[in-house]
C-alpha cells in the first residue's frame, strides 16, 4: 500500500499547484484574448493550446530545451539562483501545468464569452476600474465555467505521462507520479501494485469527470461545446 500511497501523494500534490498554474495562467489569458475577432486572435489561441495536440514527447523535448541548464529560463535560473528544474517535482509541476493550461484557456474564454457585456459596461460607467470590473463582475458571473476548467485540468495534470517523465524523470519518492509509477510497475511485471494504482486513478478521474459534468451541465451552451 505504501508503494501506491507514495506516488498518489506526489500526483496530488504536483495536480493541485499545476492546476493553480493553469488556472491562472489560462484566466489571464482568456481575458486578453477577450471577445476579439481576427485572424490575430485566431492565431494566438491557436499557438496558445498547441500543448493540447502535441505528442507529450514533443511538448516534454522543447520543455527540456526551456527548462535545461543551457535553456533561457533554466539557465538564468541556475545562473543567478543556482535552482534546477531538471528532475525535481517543481519541474514536473511546471510539465503538467504547460500540458493543463488549454483547457482551462478554452473553459475560460467560453465563460467570459458568455457574460453579459452590458453588466461590464455599467460597471464602467459607475466608475470601476478594468480591474475591478473583471473581480467584481466578470469572474463571478463566469465563475461556474471556470471551475469546469480547473476541475478538466486537474484531471489532466494526474493523468499527464510522457512531458513529465522527460522533464522530472521517474525517481521513486521524488518525481514518480501516479502514472509514471504504472508504467513502472507494468514494465517490472508487478501486476499487483499496476492494478491498484490503475483502479486509484480511475476511481479519482471519474469523480473528477463527474463533478465537471455537473458544473457543464448548469453552464450556458457556450461553453458545452467549447469544452
């Protein structure tokens, strides 16, 4: 049990802070993106939600390029603070939140789509400020889509495999995830310890799905069909 109870535990913890990456990352985004039209936009959100086809291989190679000692941000970050991402469950989170982040930039943009601009615009006239506008109007009127978002992402972030394995690596404790200890396990033959993390995953996904389901399901159409 403990060797189930290890990766579960460091799933769920680099699940959470790369959602809250995501979450964010994806929010700000889908506001800038805003109820734009062109090919600009188009473009943009496309290059945005590449990470969603790329074959995790692909994504977890140009991370390594990033990320590495000799990359742009790697290698300022080792330079100037001596930190490396390279193999450690930060990087990992950093894998899993890249692979997240378009589907919380979708769920958001089709919730902000469908709030009122009317309600923006008194706002305005009252005197409000963009900012205040967006936390006092906007994302409590597209909240429900946007948890719909966090909860898609999560669940993407446990199930995430090929990024984080070139990224963090598969060390047992440290950055071995709930899938990555699967494969493991499958790989050594041991089909015990495979089936139990095999049925913690699922049972974990599809209350994930549910949930998700559930918030989709009092959403407006909009957002159905962009998630």
């Amino acid at each position: 049990m403990t060797e189930a109870l290890q990766p579960l535990l460091l799933t769920l913890k680099v699940s959470a802070l790369a959602t809250v990456l995501a979450l964010v990352a994806g929010v700000a985004c889908a506001r800038a993106l805003g109820r734009r039209r062109g090919l600009a936009r188009d473009v943009a959100e496309s290059l945005l939600t590449l990470p969603l086809v790329l074959p995790p291989t692909v994504l977890g190679y140009y991370l390594l390029v990033v990320l590495g000692r000799n990359g742009v941000i790697g290698g300022w970050l080792h330079a100037n603070f001596g930190i490396s991402l390279i193999f450690t469950w930060q990087g990992a989170v950093i894998a899993a939140a890249v692979a997240a982040f378009p589907l919380t930039l979708r769920a958001a943009r089709a919730a902000f789509a469908e709030v009122d601009a009317q309600f923006e615009q008194a706002a305005r006239t009252l005197g409000l400020t963009e900012t205040a506008v967006f936390f006092r109007v906007s994302l409590p009127l597209a909240w429900r889509g946007v948890c719909a978002g966090a909860l898609l992402a999560f669940a993407r972030a446990m199930g995430e495999f090929g990024a984080t394995l070139m990224v963090a690596g598969s060390l047992p404790g440290r950055t071995q995830t709930l899938s990555i200890a699967i494969y493991n396990a499958v790989m050594a033959g041991d089909d015990a310890t495979a089936q139990t993390l095999v049925l913690i995953s699922l049972v974990t996904a599809v209350v994930i799905l549910i949930l998700a389901a559930r918030l989709l399901r009092r959403a407006p159409r909009g957002l159905q069909d962009a998630a």
